[in-house]
C-alpha cells in the first residue's frame, strides 16, 4: 500500500523539478546569448534559480523528505491525472 503524499510537500517536490528546468533553461540562454543585457539578463536569472533551489532543498531536509526517482515519477504522474 503507498502512502498518500501531502499536497504541501508535493508542491515542495514540483517547485524543485520547475526551478531545476528553468535554471538549467536560464543557463543554455547565458551561453548563446550575445548582448552584453542579455547576459546580464541570464545572469540574474540563474543567481536568483540557485538561491530559490538551496530554499527548497533545505525545507525539504527540514520536513525529512526524500526526493528520488520514484517521487518524481510520482508527481509527473499527479501531474498529468490533474490536466
């Protein structure tokens, strides 16, 4: 029997996959970009996805949750059952 998932700590775990996607999106766009403000732009962008991913990591250390594979798949599943 799987245990149910408390929607704050799935929120915790789709917070983390959506900063990882846009971080690893702000750092593809830092490396082609060719204007000095947009490199400014993406800059900014991947110092404020880091600081958001240490936030969140560290309140999912706090509540001793585990993120792995299987929550993963977990959420994309919750994900797709909720469209």
């Amino acid at each position: 029997m799987q245990k149910k998932q408390d929607p704050h700590e799935i929120a915790l775990m789709r917070s983390i996959i959506e900063t990882t996607i846009e971080l690893n999106m702000a750092n593809r766009n830092f490396e082609t970009a060719n204007d000095e403000k947009l490199i400014d732009y993406y800059s900014y962008q991947i110092k404020a996805n880091k600081a958001k991913l240490d936030y969140l990591i560290r309140e999912v250390k706090q509540k001793g949750m585990v993120m792995d594979v299987i929550n993963e798949l977990e959420l994309k599943s919750y994900q797709t059952d909720a469209i």
